[in-house]
C-alpha cells in the first residue's frame, strides 16, 4: 500500500522550508519499494512577521489532505497541531528529500 508524503523544499532537492513560510510542496509516493514524484503543489505562504493567517493556514492544510505526512525544516505548534489534527505527521528534517523518504520508507514499512 503506497502513502502520499509533502515536502517543503525551495529547490526540490532538499528539505529546507519552514511549513509556514512554504509557497511550494513537493508530492510523493511512497511504497515498499521505493518512491516516485507526483506533483508539485503551490501554496501561499502563511507566516510573516511572527505572526500567521489561520484561514490560509487551513487552506494549504486541505490543500494537503490526501498525504500522511509532511516533512518541513520547521514546523510551529499551532501549524504541528493543526496536521496532526487532520491525521498529518510531522517531521523535522533538513535532509536531502531521497535521504529523507528512504528513512520514512523504513519507518513506515518496518524495512532495515
């Protein structure tokens, strides 16, 4: 059974967008064998200025609904809460994204 995974990335290589401040999310598919990329999604930034609009928050959070988690360099409380809230994990990780999905492939999967 494969899973979507979201990745904020300003580059499509690396994890290194804070959740709040993404205008893009990189989607993926995720199995046991492997993964493949779908799309890339835009979202409208939500934090600036320490503070975040929580309607286009919710906005890019619907905007995520179909993926089981999110990997983000940052992610505040209220944004971590609002996921998890929706059934969305969160992990902090600045990795390389193929870094990345290989050890959410193990955690996932039970794989070594």
């Amino acid at each position: 059974m494969s899973i979507r995974i979201a990745a904020a990335t300003t580059d499509g290589k690396i994890i290194n967008e804070h959740f709040g401040r993404a205008s893009a999310f990189y989607i993926v598919e995720l199995d046991e064998s492997g993964y493949r990329f779908m799309e890339k999604r835009e979202t409208a930034p939500v934090c600036g200025g320490g503070s975040h609009d929580d309607g286009a928050m919710a906005k890019n959070i619907a905007l995520l609904d179909d993926c089981r988690a999110v990997l983000v360099s940052r992610a505040g409380p209220g944004a971590k809460r609002a996921l998890e809230l929706q059934g969305i994990s969160v992990f902090e990780i600045g990795l390389p994204i193929d870094e990345a999905l290989d050890k959410l492939r193990a955690y996932y999967y039970k794989m070594r």
